[in-house]
C-alpha cells in the first residue's frame, strides 16, 4: 500500500454553497488553518469580521500554505450588514456556539433549499450577541470533557464535515 500525496488523491473537487464567516477571529495560525479547512471542505467564500487582519502575515501564510490562493477572501467593514444580505440573498444563517436555544450539530439538518452561511466565533469570546442576534439557528458540538469549548478551526472542522456531508449527499 502506498500513501497517496496532493498529486495522486482521487478525490472529487467541489465548491460547496457555503460561506463560511469568522466573526472575530484575530489569531495568525487560526486564521491560516480557517483557508485550510475551507479549502478541503469545498467552502465558497471565507470572510472576516471585527478583525483587523493582515493576509500577508508570515504565519498567516504559513499555515495556510497555498490554500489562501483558492479560496475567496475578504475582511468586512460591517459584518452585520454582510449577513443582512445574505439573508436577501437566502442564506441559512447557522452559528456554532453554545447558547440556551442551540441544538447538537449531530441531530441539525440543513435547509437543501438554501445556501449556507456558516458563522464562527472568536477565539475568547465566541460568536458575537449582536451576531448571534441575526443568525436563523445555533449549533452546537456535544462534548464530553470537562471543557465547554474548543478551538474555533477545530469546531469548524467538525461542522463543515457534518454540513458538507449532508450536502453531498442530498446531490448524490
């Protein structure tokens, strides 16, 4: 058996309906490893908001590795208005943060109607109120440790897997 490289992978290249908007997040490596994640979930567009951010940073770079060149990118003046328009623009605006409403991401189905906004938070603070104001549906990770949060790329990890799998298969 040999391990397969970027090269030789046999796996079908799609760009999902998903947007996916980091509210927040500041931290470099995060921020690399958020185009990541995009980059092999199929995501559509990577926005960033109540952020400065530097997208020639070396760390930035870094992490993200070639991925920042394949994924749409911008940082928001305003990223309650931007969500406001992709609710005109009918998005399922869904957060991940636990919140008195939110229901496990395991049991979420997604509106196949609709394309998908996907909103995640800071990496102290979460999702923002005035964020979490206009979003349709809060999700959330069951855990099972002791800790109540987990690091913002992994939560993305786990959702757009989830997100992602329903969608393919909904097409399939």
């Amino acid at each position: 058996m040999q391990q397969c490289t970027h090269y030789n992978t046999n796996f079908e290249k799609l760009t999902l309906p998903i947007v996916l908007i980091a509210d927040g997040v500041s931290m470099p490596a995060n921020i690399g490893s958020l185009f990541r994640i995009a980059d092999a979930f199929g995501v559509s567009k990577l926005l960033f908001g109540n952020a400065t951010i530097d997208f020639n940073s070396k760390r930035i770079l870094r992490t993200a590795r070639a991925t920042i060149n394949h994924i749409e990118h911008a940082c928001l003046d305003n990223i309650e208005d931007e969500i406001s328009n992709l609710v005109t623009e009918d998005y399922q605006l869904i957060a991940i943060e636990i919140t008195e409403n939110s229901i496990p991401l395991s049991s979420f189905n997604i509106d196949l109607s609709k394309k998908i906004a996907l909103i995640v938070g800071a990496e102290n603070f979460g999702v923002s109120e005035a964020v979490l104001r206009l979003v349709h549906t809060t999700v959330h990770i069951d855990m099972y440790g002791h800790n109540s949060s987990m690091n913002v790329t992994q939560a993305t990890g786990i959702a757009l897997y989830e997100l992602s799998k329903q969608l393919v298969s909904a097409t399939s």
